[in-house]
C-alpha cells in the first residue's frame, strides 16, 4: 500500500513538472507580426521583422530587427537571443518576399511555416519588387507596427477585385495541387505609405512574372465568385463606374482539333455609381443595354489579354487544370499540362445585367 | 479497497445504534406502566407526569405524561384535563367500566381529532417523544395517544435559493405537516399516497414517502423502501443525510437527488413519475430518481413562453460550461495556445499581464481561491453585511489587486465571469459539484494545456453516463438517448407537445392525459 502511495505521489509531482516543460506565459512571449525575406549575399539570406513592445512605460512601441541565416530557421534561432522572451510566430500577420527571392523559390523558406503548427494558416504573403528589408525604415502614419498596417490594408479594403488575398494555406494548397499554380500579390512602398498593385503568378513555387491590376481584376472574376467591387470604364468620352455586386464564372473545358478549347462564361449583376454623361441617368432601355455591352466588351478584352500573359508565361493561377482534371480527366495530363494550357484556345462570353441605376431624387 | 474502508467505519461504530428493545405490552396497573417510562426516559425537566382521577366522583386513577414544551396546553387543560375531572360521569360499580371508559373517552369525552389507543408500551413511548401526550388509566391495559402538539415554527415564506420571477412564492418550511399540506393542497388525487415512517435509530424523524400510486414505477418505489430500510443511523437532521445514504456512487461530486425548497417543482416530479421525500425538520425535499439535466430546468420554464424557456436553458448549458472551464481555458490560451488566440486579444491580454509576478494558474487560484472565500463569508454574515463584502470583495479588493498588480485585469474578468455563470444555474446543490470540478480542470489546463482541458471534458461526460439516480440513468436523454425527452433537455418544446411523461424515468402511465373517446 505504501508503494502504491509512493508512486501516486511521484506521479502527481510528475505531473505538475510536465506542465513547465511547455508553458509560455504569453506577457513572456514575444510575437513578431511581419517578417521579409530577402535574397542571398555572402551565402546568407536577410530577414527583418518588428516586434511590439508590451511594456507601456518602454520608449519604443516596436523594436526593430535584422537578422540573417543560411535559411530562415537558422536565423531566427540567431535572433531569439537578442529579444527579451521566447519568440512565437503564433501571432505572425504577413510574409513579405523580395521579388528576388520569390524568383529563386520560396519553398526552401517556407519549410519552417510548413512544420511550425503555431504558425496561422492566415498568415498573408506578398510579394515586393525591391528589397524588402526597407519596409522596416517605413513610417505609416497610423501605426508602428507594419503587421498590423498591412494586414489592415489587405482586410480592409474595399475593392476586392484588384486586392488579391493570399495566405499560407492558400499558397500550400495551390502549391501542391495538380492543376493550379500559386499567386501572391505584390506590395510597392515609398517612404510613408504601401500599395498593393498586381499580383507576382509563380510556376509551382518560383515567380515567373507579373499581373497588373487591370489583369488582377480579370483573373478574380473569372476564379472567384461572389465578388463585390469596383470597375471604371471609358464610355463615349465619359467615365462609367460599374459596381458589381455578384459574380458567376462557369468554365467548360473541352478539345477542338488536337488542343484544349475553354468556354468561359461570365455573369455579371451590376450597378451603376457614377456615369459623367448626366443624361444617361435617364432609365431607359436602350442605354442601358449599350453601358451593359460596353462592360461586356471591355471586360472580354481585359481577359483575353489576362490569358495571352498567362499562357505566354505558362503559369496557371486560375485552376483551369484543375478544373479539366474534374471535368473532362481525358483531356488532363498532369507531365504536358502548361504545354497543352499554354497552346489552349480560351473562348469568353459574358453576360452583365445593370440592376440599379442609382436613386435620384 | 473502498469495501475495507466501509468495514472500517463500520467496525468502529462510526454510526451509533441503538439495541432495538423487546416490545412491551401495557399494563392494567397504572404504577407498573409509569415505571416503565421512568426507566426509560431520562430524568428531564420538561417531561410532566401529571396524575389525577376521573370522573365526578373520583374513583379511578389515571397519570398522564406529557413534554410542556411540545404541546398545547390549553387545550390539554381545557378539552382535556377538564372533560375528565369535570365532565365524566361514571358508574364505577358497573363491570363493563373499562368498556365504558374506552368508548367514553373516544366518542363522547375527548373533543379532539388525533385520537388514538395502543397496547405498546414501546409505541406510546415513542408517541411521547415525538410530543403526543399519553393517558394511562388504572384497570385498562391500553394507552390513549392524544395529538395536541404544539410546536413552534415559522411562517410559509418565498424561497430563498430557488426563487424565480414567474410562479408560486411558497416553499416548504421545517414541520412536516406544513409541507405536506403545501403539496396536497395543489394535488387532488386520491391517488396521491402519502407513506409516513420514522428514520433516525435516536432521532426518530419523521419521513414522508411521497408518490402518485398510479403512475410512479413501482420498482423504484421498492428501492426507496429497501434503502430506506437499509439506513443505520442514529439521528437525521436533514434531509441531506437521506440524499447521502441513498446515493448510487458515493464518491461522486454530482448530486443524485434533487433537493427543492419549491412545492410546486415537487409537485411536477410527481407527475412525471417520481418519488418525494420530506423529512420533519427540513425545508427542502428530496426528488429521486432525477437525471442531470434536471439541474438546469427552472420552474419558470414551464411557465414562460418556449422561446424564451428554451433560450434561457441554453444560456444555462453555457453558463455550466463557463462554470467549469472558463478560468482554465484561459490558463490554457495565456500559458499554452497563444495561437488560438485572435492577434488583437493575444496582445491586449500580454499587455494586461505585463509586470503580474504569478504565472497564470497561481493567479487563476488566488482569484478563485479569493472568491470562495468572498461566497462563504457572504453566506454565513447576515444579509446586509453579507452583501457588503460580497461588494467590498469583489470591487474594492478586485480593483486593488489589479493596481497592485497582482492580478491582470483579464483575470479578474474571468473569475467574475465565472462567479455569475455559476449563479446562472438554477439548482444551487448542482453548483457545487462544478465549482469543485472548475479547481481540477484548472490544474489539468495548467499541466496539460487544453489536452488537459480534453481530457477533463471526456472524465466528466464518462463519469456522468456511467452514472445512475435509484437505477435510472444521471445523463439520459443524451445516455441513453432518448428522443422523445430531447424536447425538454437543451430546449423547451411547447407544452402541447408534451403529452407524453419523460421515457428516462420508468412509470405506469407513459400518456399524461389518456385519450378522449
């Protein structure tokens, strides 16, 4: 019996051991929100970061730092004696890559972000075509902390058809599906402020080359759907602002004489916000047919030229693989797909539908 | 091993027992019967022996024995002393006196109900003690057990622990008697049986047995009667002692029974089938058997609109969660997860805990510790002051710690948060159980994280359905599932839809209204 108790006893204390083997009060904690990789000089890559300061009473509201490695892990484990506390990525809002980097292969950074399970799958990743170590010096006016900024900048934003949205779990998953290549978007700074414009496409995990807005915009209506945002086009002179407020993208892949043919279909509800040509205000059917044809013949262009880069650089962000690979798997070869994409015969119908003109009063 | 630990108490007479004595039977001589009880009772200065003779011409002698402070003396002097000193006349010639007197005494003499003769000594003297007075009479060998006690109670008053906002303000209060007239008067069945026996080898407490005979299951009623039987105990002072001694599982922390100061609550188990215990002495009742989710209907479910009723049971499932896992979720999340933790809150909390010198659990013990300690004391002061330190402690002694910074002003958020939660659930015996459950999922959540957390959520959830209350299982509806039941668990159809008695407890009668032809 008294055995029996001995070891009850070892076990309870044993019990309360494990738990300091773990535990990582959270003030002792220190969590960067943004991390840059930047490519390779004197075979050591360079990274930056900015961790908030939670003492209230610190003079700073972040500290910055720079660090380098022969990977990214390695320099981390170089830093963690540098910070007060045990650094976590569990807090981590964004992964920016200089184009240089993301041009080498991201996969060799990103194995870490892979193990690492406190590591948010909504971690976003942009891409920025100088260094992006510089970003650390950048003053925005309404924080000091980068992270929280850019992840302001991406979730808030109103126009979700130029700001493309990448996370790490959405660049996993396009990464290592058959049939889709991964993007991310790019990020451009000046001294005080960032924009997102265009998106950088990738074959599987290297850049391969860049999208602009306007082929941003054409890439998300044709891969997402229930889209909301803006779109501004040239009318007789006149500025139009159409507002869409939904949009349906049906892809019917097929094969026409030895290569691969796609339909795509795009519907469109859309309202109209602003028109300069004052008397186009007037409901009548005829305008509104002729502000609906324009939407259709300048959005067919704009993605038209989207597939000419596309298939130009052989790089395929849309899913179309993906989506013949479901449909019709005959016409799927995974080892000849950005061949057989990059030579397919794209065929686009759109169908848009002005809703509201606008209330007047 | 628990079976040597029983043996033990047992063998050492933790429970006093009293040698049952022979039974005695009455004697026609009058010395030889007050002898008996002299030899039996201990000398006390309320027990009156009062010897007189009967009838105008006083020529039979007769003691009668009394406590003075557990009758109405009035009207022992007026309706009884007085009838048979003054009022008797009797031919003592006659031979058929003793018949006489019997009848007499009965029919014509005596004007008060509860009267009643017996030839045991061992009876009368039990009668006595439960503050009946006793008539011997020389040449009779029987005893009249007259009912004139009078004790001392306090008026039916609105209940105190389950009080609600909609429904009766009654609740039971200590005679017996009282109680069951709060019951009977809301029921007119006849076949509401009320079954009354003495409990308690010393005390010999009054304990009623109640049920509706058609409609409760008749094994349970049998295994009320053989727990019953089975108790060893020489006094009870409450109805608690039932509870425990009844329990399935000794060791768990979980009520068994219901306890209810509310009639109209006891009254409904009646209905659905289940036995109520009232034990003289205790304002509460015993329900049994009962399930789990019992412990979070109110009353005033049954009385509300279903929407709202079932809202409110949902926020009483809530609130039992927040009860017994919010400070060690946040033991978990502080210490452990920060990952699971929105980056805003994760930060705001760091922030807050900057400078605390205790890791989170220790502060997660001294808050709950603390607050115990403000609920305890807030019982045992009186009213008003009871609430003074519930406000000086939780507002002052709160805001003091956090600026001392001892504690972060999240924790105290918490530890009120689960202070209130707990206050949420209607029945205040189920609340105990989850704040002692709240201690050890905190020190799960401390050494496992929300493994732990896991861990401690599975022991609960098996423990509650391996569970039995008088063979019917704790944590149906859900184990075993029952369909029909689920409409008064988490929500509340409505009472239309109820036609039916609960499936978990066994009963005669499944229909609550047989069909109209």
């Amino acid at each position: 019996m008294q055995n029996k108790i001995k070891i009850i006893t070892l076990l309870l204390i044993l019990m309360l051991i494990v738990g300091c083997w773990d535990v990582s009060e959270i003030d002792r904690t220190r969590f960067p929100t943004y991390i840059t990789f930047d490519q390779k000089a004197d075979d050591v890559y360079r990274f930056s970061t900015k961790i908030p300061v939670l003492k209230e009473e610190a003079p700073e509201d972040v500290s910055n730092f720079r660090f380098s490695g022969p990977s990214f892990y390695s320099g981390f484990k170089d830093l963690q004696p540098r910070v007060m506390g045990k650094i976590s990525l569990a807090l981590l809002r964004i992964a920016i890559f200089s184009e240089a980097v993301a041009q080498e292969g991201l996969k060799p950074h990103l194995d870490t972000f892979l193990r690492d399970p406190v590591i948010p799958g909504s971690t976003l990743f942009a891409i920025t075509p100088g260094r992006a170590d510089e970003i650390i010096d950048i003053e925005v006016a309404p924080t000091n902390d980068i992270g929280e900024y850019l992840e302001l900048l991406f979730n808030g934003g109103t126009d979700d058809l130029i700001l493309l949205e990448t996370t790490l779990n959405d660049f996993f998953i396009s990464l290592l599906t058959t049939g889709v290549d991964p993007i991310i978007p790019l990020l451009k700074y000046g001294t005080d402020d960032m924009e997102v414009k265009g998106a950088g496409i990738f074959q599987n995990d290297r850049m391969v080359g860049q999208l602009s807005e306007k082929e941003v915009r054409a890439l998300t209506l044709v891969k997402e759907k229930g889209l909301k945002g803006e779109i501004e086009i040239k009318v007789e002179d006149e500025i139009v602002n159409y507002y869409i407020q939904n949009n349906r993208a049906k892809i019917e892949p097929s094969s026409k004489d030895g290569r691969l043919k796609f339909q795509i279909e795009l519907t469109l509800d859309v309202d109209i916000d602003e028109d300069t040509n004052f008397r186009r205000l007037i409901d009548s059917p005829s305008t509104i047919e002729r502000l609906e044809e324009e939407l259709n013949s300048n959005l067919k262009r704009e993605i038209y030229l989207l597939f000419d880069t596309l298939q130009e650089l052989k790089s395929d962000p849309i899913g179309l693989g993906q989506i013949t690979r479901a449909k019709r798997f005959d016409l799927f070869d995974p080892d000849e797909w950005r061949q057989d994409f990059s030579r397919a015969e794209i065929e686009v119908d759109i169908n848009s539908r002005i809703r509201r003109l606008g209330i007047a009063t | 091993m628990w079976d040597k630990i029983k043996d033990f108490f047992k063998s050492n007479n933790f429970i006093n027992r009293l040698d049952l004595e022979a039974e005695e039977k009455v004697s026609s001589n009058l010395e030889a019967n007050i002898d008996y009880l002299k030899d039996n009772l201990a000398p006390s200065s309320d027990l009156v022996f009062r010897s007189f003779h009967i009838g105008q011409k006083k020529e039979i002698d007769a003691e009668i024995i009394y406590f003075n402070e557990l009758i109405n003396a009035d009207i022992l002097q007026k309706e009884v002393l007085r009838s048979l000193m003054f009022d008797l006349e009797l031919d003592c010639s006659n031979r058929t006196i003793k018949k006489e007197i019997n009848d007499t005494l009965i029919n014509s003499t005596i004007p008060i109900g509860e009267l009643e003769t017996t030839q045991s000594l061992t009876k009368a003297l039990e009668q006595l003690l439960s503050g009946d007075v006793i008539l011997f009479i020389e040449g009779i060998p029987k005893t009249f057990i007259l009912g004139i006690k009078e004790l001392e109670k306090r008026e039916v008053q609105t209940p105190q622990i389950e009080a609600v906002t909609r429904g009766p303000q009654e609740s039971f209060i200590e005679p017996l008697s009282t109680n069951i007239s709060l019951i009977r008067r809301r029921i007119k069945d006849n076949n509401l049986m009320i079954d009354i026996k003495q409990i308690g080898e010393r005390t010999k407490t009054d304990l009623a047995i109640i049920y509706i005979d058609d409609i409760v299951d008749q094994d349970i009623i049998k295994k009320v009667r053989d727990r019953l039987e089975s108790i060893e105990i020489d006094g009870v002072l409450e109805i608690g002692y039932i509870n425990q001694s009844f329990r399935d599982n000794w060791a768990s922390p979980f009520p068994q029974f219901q306890t209810t100061e509310r009639p109209d609550k006891a009254l409904a188990n009646l209905l659905e089938g289940k036995v109520v215990l009232l034990l003289d002495g205790s304002p509460f009742a015993s329900i049994m058997p009962t399930t789990f989710i019992q412990f979070l209907q109110s009353p005033e479910d049954y009385y509300d609109h279903f929407y709202i009723a079932s809202l409110l049971r949902l926020f009483r499932v809530a609130a039992t969660f927040i009860t017994i896992s919010l400070p060690a979720i946040y033991i978990s999340l502080v210490s452990f997860h920060h990952e699971l933790l929105p980056r805003e809150l994760a930060l705001s909390l760091a922030t807050a805990r900057e400078g605390v010198p205790f890791p989170s659990v220790l502060e997660a013990f001294i808050m709950e510790i603390s607050l115990e300690f403000l609920r305890e004391a807030g019982i045992r002061l009186p009213g008003p002051i009871g609430q003074t330190i519930g406000i000086v402690g939780g507002l002052i002694l709160g805001e003091a710690a956090v600026d001392a910074g001892l504690v972060s002003p999240p924790m105290v958020i918490v530890v009120a948060l689960t202070a209130i939660a707990s206050f949420v659930i209607p029945s205040y015996s189920a609340t105990i159980p989850l704040r002692l459950l709240r201690f050890s999922m905190m020190l799960l959540a401390a050494v496992f994280s929300t493994y732990g957390l896991m861990i401690g959520w599975l022991l609960i959830l098996i423990h509650l359905c391996s569970l039995e209350s008088l063979g019917v299982p704790y944590f149906a509806p859900f184990a075993p599932i029952k369909l029909t039941d689920l409409k008064d668990s988490f929500i509340k159809f409505p009472l239309k839809f109820m036609g039916k008695r609960p499936e978990s407890t066994p009963t005669q009668q499944k229909k609550r209204q047989p069909d109209k032809e």
